[in-house]
C-alpha cells in the first residue's frame, strides 16, 4: 500500500465521475465505439502477473481502456433498452458510503453498526411509498433482484402449499414444524402430503420465474397458463379454479403486475386480486406477485390520468407474497431488488442458519429487527439499503410519483406520435386511438414498421446512430421494437429526439432503395 498513490488515483477517478456527470457540452452516444469496445478487449489482462502492475497504472488501464467501452444506459435518458431508471444523485452519493465502509450487513447487531437498524427503516419506507401497511408486511429483505426476490416467493410459496396440505389433510397436526420441506426436503415432504404435483398457475409469467421454479426444485415444466383466450394477461377464473381443485395437487399462483413485454397488467382492481385471493383460500394456494415495476403504479394517485394504470396495482395488498426490483423505477444502483412477505415464520423455515452459533445475534432486539441472514439467500451481502434509505429521504413520495409521471406521459407522447403514423404499426392493435393509448400506457411501447424489409432491420437502424436505443422483442410471431422508458432524468421533452431518431431511419431507409 502506497498511500500516496492511492490519493492521487482515487482523485482521478472522483475527477472522471464528475467530469461525467457535469461537465457535458452535449449527449454523448449511448454505445461505445466499436474502436473503443476492441480497444478494451485486446488490453485486458490475459495472465495473472506474478507481481502486481500497482494501483496508478491499473487506474489508467481502468480510466483510459476500459471506461470507453462501457455503454451509458444508466446515465442516459435515452436509453429505452432493458427497464433500467439509472441513478439517483442521492442513490449515487449513498453508494459512495457504501463502498467506503463495506458493512455486512447479515446478523442484526446494533452495538455495532447502525447498517441493520437502516436497512429495516428503508424497507418499512419502501412499504410507505407504496401505500402498504407496514405492519402488515413483517417478511421484508432485500436482494440482489427481482429473480432473487421471486426464488424467495416461490419457495415460500412452496413451504406454504405442502405444509397447508399436510394440514388440511390432518396428518401430523402435533409436529408440522418438523414436517416442512426446508426441514425434511421436497419429497419426503410431498409424500406426507399425498402431493403427487405442484403447479404454477399464472397468465404471462417472466423468465426469471421459470428460472425460480427451476431452482427451488419445481422445474420450469409446472407452468400453467390459466389466462382468457380474448386477453393473454388476464385470468380466466373458471380455468383457475379447475386447475386449483384437481386432487393431489397444490397451487402457487401468480400475477404478473406490468407484464414486461407489454407493461400491461393481470389484474385491474382490488375486485381481481380478491377473487384470486378467494380461490387461493379455497383450495389453500399461495398468491405471489412478480411487480418487478409494475408496483410502482401504486405510488400514482387515482386522477383520470392514471386510473387505469393505478387500478393494475390495487388489490396487491391481498398476496402473501410481492417481488419487486430497486434498480428499475426506484432509480438506484444495480443489485437491488427488494421482497414484502406477510408470513415471515415462513422465510426463517428456509432461509435460518442452523446450528451455526457464530451467526447468532443473541438477545432477541428489542427493535424486532430481524437479522437479514435468515430471510433471504445470502449470509453475505452489501449495505445495498443506504442507497434506498437515501433516495427516499431525499426525494419523498411526491419526488417519485413525478419521476413515474414524466416517465408514463413520455411513453404515452411517443405511443401517440407512432399510433398517426403511416409506416408504423402501434403495438397492441387494441391501442388504435389516443383516448385507449392514455388509458392503458404505462411504460413500454411497442411498435413495427409496416414494411417488412425496414422492419427485420429496425431495431439496428434505430440503434446505430447511438443518440437513443430500443430493444428488439417479437409480437404475434413477428419482430418488433420495444421502447421501456424509465430512466429518472426523462420528461416529454424527449420526444423530439425520438421522432427525429425515426424520421431518420425513414429516410435512410428509403435512401438506400428500400
């Protein structure tokens, strides 16, 4: 360690951060460089030196090499690829912190270090921003995504549906704590239950659910769609109800709140989500939410404006379990995603450390902090709610729901523009006139040119130019563009460079021949 060198390199790097952040003349492309990307790749380090480069010509390497080749979608506007909301200016000033002090945040120790204690406000504020009852919600953690957060929901929903079963069936009554999947495993667990399947019933589900269903042993075959065949996301309760009283079967249940292909919702009233909830009662299912984005749609007030969209997220209160993402539309860094659960004896079921002393708290805390460890995956894990903590505070409820507004009347501005023109197809066909589009638009849109030869190529086209980027999907079997607008920095301003983007394509297009 050369303290002066450090100094100097950590200056450096700090000027770059800033010199990025504010002194831009102009946009920057959102892309690197072609150059610049084999430029990094050929200087990466192919064998581990036997003695070190140091610190200042590692910082070069860093900063002049590898920095160029780094795409901007977290600091761009323009960036309409994944569903990324980049970085608050408190999320990033809270990252800082996080990275200096390195705190582990796995065991609720509150003589020592206060990480623990702001991890449990930010969630309980999380819960505030979203209009839950705190109290009603016990089972909180964060992790590393929404995937993490549905492999958790799933396998609660797992310990829940056998455990129930056994129950209803009235068979070991006395001991069903010793009798749980995370205590004696799956199928010892199914065979006392006289479960011969476990199913998955849902209308549009993500990948990362099959993912979760794969991992928490329930493969990604145990998927059901029991949606109408008039509209993929919606369910068909009638269906729904036939699957969940088959004999010798038991049910995790799903919604999809904003479907990410699409942004649209399952369920559009608290009146949907209870009659999920009464059938899930019935026949004693789990009811799960994937919200990944979609649950910020609760933070929206009711007005005209945003009815529909805000009717997607009533009612979510009703699940046992809610999976959302903190590095989408809660704009702070990636590797965050945050899980709600009414039923947290549930989690410490699974996720406890047994017989691992060293890791115990001791005293129960008097703030009835749980210690992260044993509601979630990881026994290590970063101080990732600082960032949350700091947003929230910075912004407050009325910051956020203006983000989510300029985001939604960007994306309603641009489905609009493509709904009037000519050589473009908005996406649903359902959304055919402006008063449907400010209804049912959240953040995604979805479009294709009418020509099929532009339209095979369009996503590249729109992408080349490197001042705004799409992603490419596909819609009743054929290719379409996506356009997620999330990013923290956006407003209705940006449609301009959208259209013009478009316009250029046109032209370039009908340029070059067709």
């Amino acid at each position: 360690m050369q303290h002066g060198s450090d100094a100097i390199c950590l200056s450096h790097t700090q000027q770059h951060v800033y010199g990025t952040l504010f002194r831009r003349e102009q946009e920057p492309p959102i892309l690197p460089d072609p150059d610049d990307l084999g430029k990094a790749s050929t200087s990466l380090v192919s064998s581990l030196p036997e003695k070190g480069r140091g610190i200042e010509r590692t910082t070069y390497h860093i900063l002049e090499d590898l920095v160029p080749a780094l795409n901007r979608q977290a600091l761009s506007p323009s960036y309409y690829g994944f569903v990324t909301g980049g970085v608050t200016p408190a999320a990033r000033v809270a990252e800082e912190i996080v990275s200096l002090y390195d705190q582990n945040v796995q065991v609720h120790l509150p003589e020592t270090t206060i990480a623990t204690t702001v991890e449990d406000r930010a969630l309980r504020l999380l819960l505030q921003l979203f209009n839950f009852d705190v109290e009603a919600w016990p089972g909180r953690t964060f992790t590393t995504g929404a995937t993490a957060s549905n492999i958790i929901g799933l396998a609660c929903g797992r310990e829940y549906i056998v455990t129930e079963a056994i129950r209803r069936r009235g068979k070991h009554t006395a001991s069903l704590a010793t009798k749980t999947v995370g205590e004696i495993g799956l199928l010892a667990a199914c065979r006392d239950a006289d479960i011969t399947e476990i199913q998955i019933l849902t209308t549009s589900p993500h990948s990362s659910l099959r993912k979760a269903s794969s991992v928490i042993g329930l493969g990604r075959s145990c998927f059901h769609r029991v949606s109408r065949s008039v509209d993929e996301l919606e369910f068909d309760l009638n269906l729904l109800e036939e699957r969940t009283k088959r004999p010798r079967t038991v049910s995790i249940v799903v919604i999809s709140c904003a479907e990410v292909n699409t942004g649209l919702f399952a369920t559009n009233s608290y009146s949907d989500v209870n009659a999920l909830r009464s059938l899930c009662d019935k026949y004693g299912a789990w009811l799960h939410v994937d919200a990944a984005f979609g649950l910020f749609a609760r933070i929206l007030e009711s007005s005209d404006e945003f009815t529909h969209v805000h009717g997607g997220a009533e009612g979510l209160e009703l699940a046992d379990s809610i999976a959302g993402d903190g590095h989408k539309l809660l704009s702070v860094p990636y590797d965050c995603g945050f899980f709600f659960c009414r039923h947290p004896g549930l989690q410490k079921q699974i996720f406890q450390n047994a017989n691992a002393a060293y890791l115990n708290s001791g005293a129960i805390s008097p703030d009835h902090v749980e210690s992260p460890l044993n509601l979630g995956l990881e026994n290590s894990r970063r101080f990732r709610a600082l960032p949350v903590y700091a947003s929230l505070v910075s912004y407050g409820c009325a910051g956020y729901r203006d983000m989510l507004q300029r985001q939604i009347r960007l994306a309603r501005a641009i489905a609009c523009y493509l709904s009037q023109h000519q050589d473009f197809d908005l996406l649903p066909n359902d959304l055919c006139d402006k008063a449907t589009i400010d209804q049912k638009t959240y953040l995604i849109v979805l479009f294709r040119a009418k020509h099929d030869t532009l339209n095979s190529t369009l996503v590249q086209r729109i992408n080349d130019s490197s001042r705004i980027y799409v992603s490419g999907t596909s819609w009743d079997g054929r290719p379409a563009c996506r356009i997620a607008v999330a990013n923290w920095q956006v407003d209705e301003h940006d449609l301009s460079l959208v259209e013009s983007r478009l316009e250029n394509v046109l032209q370039e297009w009908r340029h070059a021949g067709s």
